[in-house]
C-alpha cells in the first residue's frame, strides 16, 4: 500500500495535549477542507502548490524505514495533513509496520473531524486531536461539521481543538464541543497567527475567557520558537 505524503520532520509538538513534547511529525497530502486561515495550504492546494513536489506517494514500508530512523530516543509520531482520515487504511498498514519495531510507540492523529474513523483504525491510534472548523475558518458549515463524524471518536482517547480568532468565538465552541459530548476539560483553545506577536496577542486576549470557560490555553510553540517556518 502507498501514502501520499507531504513531508517527514522531527520538531517539537507545539499546540494541544501534547504541547512540548519532541516529535516525528508525518505530514500527509490532501485535504477536503479548504480553511481561509491554513497555514498548511502547501500540503493540499494545488492552484498555489506542484503536487508533483508537494506529494509524494511513497510505499508504507519505505516509509516506515524512513519514520524509525527518524525517531531514534522519540516515541510520538503525530500524523497530521491535510486530513490524515482521507487515508485511513494505509496508515492502519503504516502504524503496524512501525510497532513491530517499536511496540510502545505513541501515535497521535490531528484531524479536522469530519470523516469517521474505522474502528479498526480508532483502535490503533493512542489519541484523536479533533479540531472542528469554525466559521472563522470560511467554510459552509455543511462541509466543516459533520455530527455523526464528530460523535465517533472513542470519547477516552480524543481531544478537541479549535482555532479561535475572537473570544466571541467561545459561545461557538460550546455548541460544537455539545456535539462530541466530550468535557471541557477536554478541550484546547488556540489562537491563529503565523508570527509570534500575533500567537502572544492572541494568547493574552483568549487566557481569562479560556480559564472561565474551564477550557485548556493551547499555545503554538513552533511559531513562537521558528516562526512560520516549514519542518518546525
């Protein structure tokens, strides 16, 4: 089996649960959402983007060769896009291959939440990083909130997160979290920006409300460190 893939690198996990921990990050192609704010667009926009240089369709078991040597001293891999469900049974592939070498292996997967997983891949996979659009993200709601999808995750290994521009946004949120019936204190709020006083403004005009709310503040710790730049 083959994936179509976007990129490979070690960095730091900078959003979510898992926020400052080191990471391989594998990147997948394409996606079936279309935010106005992505700042992944290389990953699936191919009217600004060469998919010939941007995906890559590359066999699991090369992969997997690829992921291991990567990892040495690391044990998460945070699969992400795009949208990673697009894909679900060559990860499922990918996952095994990679456990045979690495049995207690982490694998987090950073999804929009509109495609439900399997079960048989909702069992591989350590937690589910959920992040429903909004309505700052410019997409009809019909496309960016899927109930059925949103109500799958296995509620014990799932998180959600959401991209907030305004703490107006939070009554929004609510409505959504409400969805996935998933507690508040299962829940991270991050700010958009691509430049670190942008992420820090936001991080200060989202912390009171975020705390009152009982939510969790995400920070993105890869643009305050690097910036917007790519393989961080």
């Amino acid at each position: 089996m083959t994936l179509l893939v976007n990129e490979v690198f070690r960095s730091v996990q900078g959003e979510g649960p898992s926020s400052g921990q080191p990471a391989v990050f594998l990147r997948l192609a394409n996606c079936n959402l279309a935010c106005v704010w992505c700042d992944t667009r290389f990953s699936w926009d191919w009217t600004l983007f060469d998919p010939a240089k941007e995906r890559h369709e590359t066999r699991t078991t090369e992969l997997a060769s690829e992921i291991i040597a990567e990892l040495h001293g690391i044990n998460l891999l945070v699969i992400t896009g795009g949208e990673p469900q697009l894909q679900q049974s060559s990860i499922l592939e990918l996952i095994t291959a990679l456990r045979v070498n690495s049995p207690n292996l982490r694998v987090e997967i950073e999804t929009n939440g509109t495609i439900p997983p399997t079960p048989q891949f909702a069992e591989a996979i350590d937690l589910f990083v959920v992040s429903p659009k909004l309505a700052n993200s410019s997409v009809p709601e019909k496309r960016r909130l899927r109930h059925r999808a949103l109500a799958s995750f296995p509620p014990d290994r799932s998180a959600l997160k959401f991209v907030v521009t305004d703490p107006r946004e939070l009554e929004e949120v609510a409505a959504v979290r409400a969805i996935t019936g998933l507690p508040p204190n299962r829940t991270w709020i991050m700010p958009e920006g691509t430049t670190p006083d942008s992420v820090l403004r936001g991080l200060q005009r989202l912390s009171e409300p975020v705390a009152r709310a009982g939510y969790n503040l995400s920070p993105r710790l890869h643009i305050l460190m690097w910036g917007d730049a790519r393989g961080r």
